[in-house]
C-alpha cells in the first residue's frame, strides 16, 4: 500500500509540475520572412478602420449603373429601389454610377483600395418601383438586360432608354470620370458576387440554371473588357461562396463537373477553374484573372449548443453565441485557415478532417495558375460585441499577413470589439503606430491556448502580437532570435475592456528574452524596440595595397574573435568567392581591414562583401548588423571609372547616378549627359555632386519623369571625371524609375471673397501643413502672407489682409515637392501665373449719417449669396451668412459723437450674435435674435464712437443663423432695449421665468421688479440665470402663486444691462401666464397633456418627436440631469430631436400658457 501511494504522490506531482510550466513564444526575425499585403484589413461597409473596400454583396448583382437603381432579390421581397442612393439629393441620384463613384472617391480620401463589383447575372434593375412580383421576372420591363460589349461608341452619357446595360461602358465611363489605377480610379474590378447562388438569391432574373459553359464565358469576357479598358486594374473572381461552392461550384453542374474531375484528376473545382483560366492566359496572351476571390464563414460549431459560430440562419439565440462551447469554438475557428493538424466540430471536417483552406487553396494556385493572387473577399467570424468575436478577428488577420492573403474584407459594419482588433494591426497606440509589413517566423508552444504574430519594419523595430485564447492567465517566457532588443511597450484589448489601453512595459529585455503574464481571454501586442547597431558605410580597394579591403563602419568596432569572424565574412568576385587570410583594424577604429589571399587589379569587378555573425562587435557591443551582398569599389589607379546604376527620385525630377569612383565636380555641366524619356530629350538643367555621397551625381530634369515613362541616359561629353583623373566610359543605359505615377495640375483658380482664394486641382491631394514655403501669392508684384489649408481636390488659401477689385493678384510655384496628390503625383513648377479677379469694384466711401445696404460691402469674407426681399423697399438681402464671417462698409464722418447703429435682419430658429469693429478695432457686440421666420424682418441696435474722418466698419459674425438687408448709422446713443417674449410661472408657483429678445449682460436688482397675484405683492427673493442662456432670467420667491390667479408684472428703470448696453424695456402691469398647479388646499389632477412626447425612453441616435395637438408656436428647451442646457428651439405642431448620448433629460415644453416638463431616458 505505501508503495502504491508514494506512486501515486509522484504522478500527482509531475502533473503540477507540468501544469506550473510556462507558456512560450519562439521568434526569430531572420526566418520566414515574407511581405505582408496591406489589404488584408479590409471591409466591406466603408469604414475607416479598413486598408480596403469593396462594394459588393447580394445587391450589386442587379445594380443599374445608368440609373442607380437596384434589387434586392430574394433577401427583401425582390424589391427595386434607390438602396444604394438613399441618403442622395434627387439631383445627384441622376448621375449614373454616383454609388460607386462615392464609394472610390471615399475610399481614396482614406488611402483605401477599392474593389468594385460588375454586373454578370444577366440583368439589372430597370426602376426603383418596388417589390417584383413573380410574373414580372426577367425579361420584362421591371429589368434592364446587361451586355458585356457595345457594338457602337462606348458614350459617357449612357442611354437610359434602350433597356439595356453595358459592362465596357460602365468600366470606360469609371475611367474616365474616375482616373486610372494609382490617380483616383478603380483599383480592382470582381466578377459579380457568389455565381453558384444566383437561383436563390436572385431567382426573377436566372430562368435557367448555371451551367459550366456559362459560367466561363462570363468570367472570360468580363475579365477581357476590364484588361481591355482599364489593363492596370485587377480582376477578382468567381467569389465562391464557401466550402461547397469551391469544392463543385454548384449543384447545377454536379454531372459535368463529375465527369471533368474524372477525367482530370482534380481535387476540386477550384483546380479547374484555375487550369481552366491559365490556358486561357496561354491562348489569348494576357492574364484576365489577377485575384483568386472566395467567401468564407466558418461552419464550426459549438460542441454542446451544436450551433454555428456564425449565426447566418438567425436560429442562435444571443444567449447561445457567446456559451461557453460557442467561445471555444469561435477562439479556435482560426486554426482552420492554415493549420493541417487542427479539425473542427463542422460538416466540413467531418467529410474532409482538417480545412487547411488557405493551404489548399494555395496548393492550387501553385500547382494550376501561379501568380494569381489570393482574396478573402467575405469573411465573418461574429460575436463582434463579444471579447470572443474581437479575439478570433486579431487571429484572423493575423492569419491572413502571415500565410500571403492579399486582399481580406470583413462583411457587415466593424463594430465593438472588432473595431479594437483591426486596430492591433492598424493603430494601437491611437497615434498611428502599424504592425509592421514583413512578417518574420513566431511560435507558440501550444497552438489550442496562444496564437501569435511577429513583424518588423524598416527600423528594425519588432512587433509581436500574442492572443491568449483561454479563461486562465498565462505567464509566457518569450525567446527572440536574430536581433538585439532593449524594451517593449505593450497594448491590448480583452474580455474586461473592449477598448485598446496601454498594459504595464516590459522594462528591460536581457539575453534576447523577457517573461510577461498574459491575461486571460486578452491580445497584446508588444511594440520591441531595437538596439541600435553598427552600418556599413562603404567599400573599397586602395591603391595603397590591392590585397585589402578597407570598410567604414559608423561606429568604433570590436574584432572579438578573428577566426570566427574570418569565417562569418564572404567575398565574392564575379559571384566567385574568394578567400580571406586576416582582419585588422585600419587606422581608425571604425575602418576594417580584410586581407585577401590574392590581390585584385583594375580588371576586377563585382565585387561583394556579406557579413552575418556575432564576432564583429560595434555599438551597444553587440554585434554589427548583417551585410548583405555589399558592393566593393576599385578605386585602383588604373581601374576606369564605371557608372553602377540610375534611378530617379521619387519626385521624378532628377536621377541619381552611382559610379565606382569618387567624382571630382570641377568640369561637370548639364551638357555632360543626354536624358531620354520615351524617347524625347528632357532638359538636364543641371549635374551635380551630391552632397551625401561623393560616388553620385544628381542630373536635374525637366519636366518630371513619371512612373510609366521609360527612361535612359547618355553620357555625352567627356566631362565626368574620378578624382584620380579617370574618365568615365561612354555609356547607354535605362534608368530604374522611381517616379511618382502622374504628375498633379491645378485645374482652376478662384477668387471666392475678399480673403479667399479657392485651388482646384485635378485630383485628390494629401494633406498638407498651412506653410508651403514653394507657393508665392503677389499683389502688384509684392508678395503677401497667407494660410493654405488641403481638403480633397481643392487648396482654400486665406490671406491676412483682403483682396480688391482694383489690384492685380498672381501665384508662383517652385516645385520643392510639398504639393503632392494622394497618389504620390507632385505639382509642377510656375511663375507669374495671374489669378483671375472676379471681385466686384470697391464702392466710395458712404457719409453717415446714412443707411448701407447689406449688399454694398467694401469686402467680404464668407459664402454668402444675395438674395431677392421680400422686406419693405425690395432689392437683395445678404443671405446664407456663415460663422465667421465678416462684412466691411467704408464710410465717412463729419461730426464726432455716439453713432447708432441698426441693423435690419430676419432669421427662422437660431439666434445669431456679431461684433463691430471700427477701423480694427472692437467697438461694441449686438445680439441678433431670430424672428420666428425668413419672412419677418425686425431691427436690432448698438451705440459705438466714432471721430471725425474715414472710417471702416466691420460687422464680423460670431454666431449666424440670419439674413441681413441693410444697416443705418445715425447719430446718437440709442441701443435696443430688452423687450419680453415670454413669461410664466413655473407649475411649482414659486418661479418666475422672464424670457427676453436680448441677452442680459447684468441682472436686475428684485427690488426693481414688482408682481403681483391677484393684486397682492409677491415679495422676490433672487433672480438668476435659467441655465446659461442670458435671454432668460428666472425669479424665485417663498410665497405660492395658486393656479387660476391673475399675475402681473411692473418695471420701470431698472440696474439690468443688456449687449447692447441698453436696458429692460419697462412695463406696466405685464400679464403673465400663470401655469401654476398649486391650488391651495390639495395637489389637483394634472390637466390632459397639450404636448406629447415619445418613444420614452427613446434609443440613443433615433428620433424623439415632440407633438402638439394644434398649430400654435411652441418653445422647447433639453437639459442634462445636471441642468446643463443642451438644445433649444421653437416649432410648430411637430419636431423631431436626436440625442446621441445615453442618460437621464430634462425636456421642458413652452405651449402658449403650459410649459410641460418631462423625464427624457435615453438608452
């Protein structure tokens, strides 16, 4: 017995032992090193937390394109309708193609890739007439038919009339309006959507099943129209829908597909379609299928509720989607992409053991077609507002930066924990920091409990993501091979916060190693930072002696051991190695010396060093970095001068040539080489050493060489000379071309007001700062100070002092390249390009006193627009008056004093608010209430001084929400007072509410004012504020009004102020209405609501609509639970507010004599 419990104490311990054991992550940066596409991130709904778009889905199949309309089929009731132009003014749902338009226009604003869907089922909707019925199924007239090609000139006014649709039209008219691939337009085209389901997603317009010859045809032609068109933009097809569609495309062609697989030898139809379009490619001699595009929504299921983790069919309930079976295999889902050894609780495995999808499809590719790229055009792993949902997506697009994907889109909007989990990879710090673009090789030790990702970016710095996919911390021990690291800041997101917050540092990282506890159900990511090490500057063979290799390094440097780092250095000639005899320093610690066992004579060339060890010691001593394939200079007496390479510049605007000898710059002209671009002789307006490097000259040309252009270069004298005399070789030779993809004009330039002048260029530019030192403005010659502010395709400059009629205004630009368009084009240079001056004459000064009309300003800076009166006297009125604005009047005065002045103006709801300046100088402020309607003018006064003499007045607005007729300026000092637009006593009967037409700068004493109730004074006790709205005061007092007294108010000069410095109008024995519910003896019944209010509680960002039962003019005023007033208005019978925070209001109802108070929750 002792000896069967001592056995059993020892398995019990191993077992702790085991189950104390640390997790591990194993990273090494030099190995499985592959580019990650950027377009993994992306979606399908626009977001901005995407790298790319597409605009593709069930709907798109039957979308017009020349009228934008479109059908949902069998996901609503077969309905026609403008779905996708909705939220489009009647105008701009006209112009054909504005839903994809906008989509790419958008989608470029955001520097995303667009993908957009062409239409191949066989037609489209022909109206927006609603549900379809099943006798009206293609063909009829509720269907446009769609044709591939058009016999006669393709058109960019499509005819709406001829009942049909043309896909070559469509793509020349996206072209056109859009720009190519790289300047605006269209990067990738997909062949419709999901094929194989066209008889059950869109059965009114497939009569007859699809057939493998169909199915082909289509993809043939669409594809070649594209190529044909628009040759630089991808085609993504066929969107399989999943496992089944990419196993036999569908059941329609299960007895063809038989026999062809038979036959064949194909594992599934995805081989053969590849095969199928590589001939193809063979017969027709261009590639028409770029991107290989399947749909994936995994059929794992939950091994205890036994439902699908992606609830497509609606039969989970919430409940059921986040069990904690449904988490397992939500978490676990991912495996299914690439791992060979993982099987899933689904159908599919069931039949095939483990999905590997990504692995089989990349199989086939290589096998079938290589070069075609691989798109995960739909995907969706749900529980998005679940810690599980945002989990498996950072796996997800983990998963596909590491196995090669080139395009992934999520479907349905990014929300909740998904928005945080395309940030890991997108933005994790919210200052833009970005995985990186080359993944390097990172294991876990257990692919059930972590996954993990790793990166590196140029820098050299080290992102690693880890995902703890289990209810338990994990303590992991983290291996890092290849580099040198020093700390690492660390970020994350799990199941107690759907929001990306900054987790504790990892402090210091010794022995390329750290320890760091993993929350349980958490992603991190771990942001490494580099050591610094020691670069190779150059190479070279002396004169001095041609057995020696003289490197400069950057730093000081450490020959550790020499033997090993003999071994750990390779020389090559010619891609011969040869071999090293010693390594020594040179004279400065930061040169190497490398003897060869034979010397080298002016003949050799191509030679290289490469290093990759840890015997060489420089910064931080640690080892240098790794050097690769580095070019060896003969600087030999006798060696001649060769050019290595030429490249342009990413400006296209000069091309840099490398030579195998310093240059000595004393004979160096523009004529000493030929530049050819497409064969046509650009300018070489100068040649240059350059500054940084003594082996290479700078040609500067002009115009700017772009992308597509070929290029090459001539030397054409014998001018370019090495320092030791040598003179370079004739040469001939292509140049790598760098250059940006199109060059950026300014289409139009446009003087908008007195302070505004308006760039528009022909495509979307970056966003720049407000100083572009290369952009001169001039008024008769002399330059003028400006601010420049970048927003689509349009440069709005503001000046600081206005523009005039009677100047002449001209721009210059020296190409410095800081204008550059979104797609990496630049805007040339230029010089005394005249703006055209559309501003009106500058009117003669007006003496005062005197009434200006509005319109008759000296300058202006706004968008306002002039409209007709309706306002006694007739002409224009100013109207459309924004924030900011301001509208100057030139006048003259020959008697100083006060000067009153009135300004005439109307507005419907909003009050507005400006300033008066005299000759830059803020004289006075004036509140400028509205009057109910656009139709109701009134006036509103201020006093200001002014000297005897020329004078300019400035109305500048502060608040708008007005139109503005003309102004008077009259002597003396008479200032609007405060009349009252409502009073009341509050339902409590111990508040009076004041409402004025004027802000009241200072509160009246309570001993000035008098009410009364039923001709008994009511002594006040204080008067404040209501809120922080100025126009409404409100008076408290301890005694009680009871309802259906008679109340009154009386004042005469009272100690108020108001903006104006004008004071309360007085009144006499004021009736205010009485909305008290107090009666005296007990709390009465409430009487019947005059206003309604609902949905309560209403739902955060719908509409609350407040009604009245007539016609009356109400006031309504929002308040948090704090009393911070948040909205106010005035309406007629109905109104519609929107609250876009949840919470507890106030809502407060004004109904001629009742105000009504409601509790407002907002969920």
């Amino acid at each position: 017995m002792k000896k069967i419990k001592a056995l059993c104490f020892f398995t019990i311990s191993m077992v702790s032992y085991i189950m104390a054991q640390n997790s591990s992550v194993h990273v090494n940066v030099k190995a499985d090193r592959n580019p990650i596409s950027p377009y993994v991130y992306g979606a399908n709904v626009p977001t901005q937390h995407a790298t790319a778009i597409r605009w593709g889905g069930n709907r798109t199949t039957t979308y017009n394109w020349e009228t934008n309309y479109s059908n949902a089929g069998a996901d609503y009731f077969h309905t026609s309708d403008n779905y996708f132009t909705n939220n489009l003014s009647a105008q701009q749902r006209t112009i054909p193609g504005i839903a994809v338009i906008n989509t790419v226009e958008q989608a470029k604003l955001r520097n995303q890739y667009s993908l957009i869907t062409l239409q191949a089922a066989g037609y489209v909707a022909a109206d927006n007439a609603g549900s379809v019925t099943e006798e009206q199924k293609a063909p009829s007239s509720r269907w446009n038919a769609v044709e591939f090609r058009k016999d006669s000139e393709l058109s960019l006014v499509p005819d709406k009339t001829d009942g049909k649709v043309y896909i070559d039209e469509f793509v020349n008219y996206l072209k056109h309006t859009l720009g190519q691939v790289g300047e605006g337009g269209v990067d990738g085209f997909g062949i419709d959507n999901e094929p194989a389901l066209w008889a059950s997603t869109h059965p009114y317009i497939r009569p007859n099943a699809l057939s493998l010859d169909e199915f082909f045809y289509k993809t043939i032609e669409v594809g070649s129209v594209v190529k044909g068109i628009a040759r630089k933009t991808e085609v993504f097809g066929p969107m399989f829908y999943g496992w089944n569609s990419m196993l036999r495309l569908s059941m329609d062609v299960y007895t063809d597909w038989s026999a062809i697989r038979t036959a064949k030898g194909y594992g599934w139809f995805v081989d053969f379609y590849l095969d199928s379009l590589a001939k193809v490619e063979q017969e027709y001699g261009k590639r028409i299928l770029d991107v290989l595009a399947v749909h994936w929504y995994p059929e794992a299921k939950g091994t205890v509720t036994q439902k699908r983790i992606v609830n497509l069919d609606g039969t989970a309930t919430e409940e059921q989607l986040i069990a904690e079976d449904m988490i397992a295999a939500r978490l676990q889902a991912p495996r299914s992409l690439w791992d060979n050894t993982y099987v899933e609780n689904s159908w599919i495995s069931q039949q095939a053991g483990a999905i590997n999808i990504i692995g089989r499809l990349k199989q086939s590719i290589n096998t079938y077609y290589p070069g075609t790229k691989l798109a995960f055009t739909e995907f969706k792993y749900d529980a998005e507002n679940h810690f599980s949902g945002g989990l498996s997506l950072v796996d997800v697009l983990g998963v596909f930066g590491r196995e090669g994907v080139y395009m992934a889109n999520k479907w349905d909007a990014t929300v909740g924990y998904a928005v945080s989990a395309y940030k890991m990879y997108l933005n994790y710090d919210g200052a833009g920091s970005k995985f990186g673009p080359i993944s390097v090789q990172a294991e876990v030790d257990n692919n059930a409990t972590l996954s993990s990702f790793a990166s590196v970016d140029e820098h050299g710095t080290l992102r690693l993501i880890v995902i703890n996919k289990t209810a338990t911390d994990k303590t992991t021990d983290f291996n890092l091979a290849g580099g040198y690291y020093t700390n690492a800041l660390v970020y994350g997101f799990g199941q107690n916060n759907s929001e990306i917050t900054a987790f504790d540092p990892v402090l210091s990282i010794n022995d390329d190693a750290f320890t760091y506890t993993v929350p349980a159900y958490t992603a991190l990511i771990f942001e490494i930072q580099p050591q610094q090490q020691t670069n190779i500057l150059s190479a070279k063979i002396l004169e001095e002696n041609n057995s020696v290799i003289k490197v400069a390094f950057d730093s000081d440097i450490v020959i550790q051991d020499e033997a090993t780092a003999l071994s750990e250095f390779l020389v090559t000639v010619q891609g011969a190695p040869l071999q090293i005899s010693g390594l020594t320093l040179g004279v400065s610690s930061s040169e190497l010396l490398i003897t060869l066992d034979a010397p080298m004579s002016e003949t050799s060339d191509s030679i290289y060093i490469s290093y990759e060890g840890a015997a060489l010691l420089g910064k931080n001593e640690i080892p240098v970095a790794d050097i690769s394939s580095f070019r060896v200079n003969n600087e030999l007496q006798a060696a001649p001068l060769k050019i290595y390479s030429a490249f342009t510049s990413p400006y296209g605007t000069s091309i840099m040539l490398e030579f195998s000898k310093p240059i000595n710059e004393t004979n160096l002209s523009e004529n000493s080489v030929a530049v050819l671009v497409n064969a046509t002789n650009y300018t070489v307006d100068s040649l240059v050493l350059s500054s940084e490097n003594e082996y290479q000259l700078i040609a500067y040309v002009s115009p700017r060489i772009l992308i597509y252009d070929s290029v090459k270069i001539e030397n054409t004298a014998q001018t370019i000379e090495a320092v030791d005399g040598a003179m370079a070789q004739d040469f001939s030779m292509s140049v790598k071309n760098n250059a940006p993809r199109t060059s950026l004009t300014i289409d139009s330039v446009r003087i908008t007001d007195n302070y505004t002048v308006e760039l528009y260029f022909d495509m979307l530019v970056q966003t720049q700062n407000s100083d572009v030192s290369g952009l001169e403005f001039f008024e008769n010659g002399v330059s003028i100070p400006y601010t420049i502010k970048f927003q689509s395709s349009v440069a709005t400059v503001r000046f600081e002092q206005p523009l005039f009629f009677e100047n002449t205004y001209t721009m210059s630009y020296y190409d410095n390249a800081e204008i550059m368009s979104l797609y990496g084009g630049y805007l040339d240079g230029f010089t005394d390009v005249i703006i055209q001056n559309n501003l009106n004459p500058t009117p003669a000064s007006t003496l005062i006193p005197a009434t200006i009309q509005a319109e008759n300003f000296a300058y202006y800076k706004g968008n306002m627009q002039l409209e007709a009166s309706n306002d006694e006297g007739s002409g224009e009125h100013v109207a459309f008056i924004g924030k900011n604005d301001i509208y100057a009047y030139y006048i003259e005065c020959a008697t100083a004093g006060d000067y009153t002045i009135t300004m005439r103006h109307a507005g419907a709801s909003s009050n507005g608010y400006v300033s008066i300046w005299v000759d830059g100088k803020k004289e006075a402020n004036m509140y400028v209430p509205n009057t109910g309607s656009w139709l109701t003018w009134r006036n509103s006064s201020v006093a200001i001084p002014l000297d005897v003499g020329s004078h300019t007045i400035e109305i500048q607005v502060e608040e708008h929400g007005f139109n503005f007729n003309w102004f008077s300026i009259l002597e003396g000092n008479n200032p609007s007072n405060a009349e009252i637009t409502t009073s009341f006593v509050h339902t409590s009967g111990t508040l009076l509410y004041v409402f004025y037409d004027r802000k009241i700068e200072t509160l009246p004493n309570v001993s000035e004012i008098m009410l009364t109730a039923d001709g008994v004074e009511i002594p006040l006790r204080s008067v404040a504020y209501q809120s922080s709205d100025s126009v409404r005061i409100v008076f408290e007092f301890d005694s009680v009004i009871y309802k259906n007294q008679q109340v009154l108010l009386t004042y005469n000069e009272t100690s108020a102020v108001t903006t104006e410095l004008g004071s309360l109008a007085p009144v006499t024995e004021h009736v205010v209405l009485n909305s008290s519910r107090e009666t005296g003896v007990e709390i009465g019944k409430i009487t019947q609501n005059t206003v309604h209010v609902y949905p309560i509680p209403a739902q955060m960002g719908k509409i609350i609509t407040i009604a009245t039962c007539n016609e009356q003019i109400c006031t309504y005023e929002l308040f948090s639970v704090h009393g911070v007033s948040i909205e106010q208005g005035i309406f007629s019978n109905v109104h519609e507010i929107t609250v876009n925070q949840s919470g507890v209001y106030l809502l407060n109802v004004l109904c001629g004599a009742i105000l009504e108070e409601y509790i407002l929750i907002v969920k």
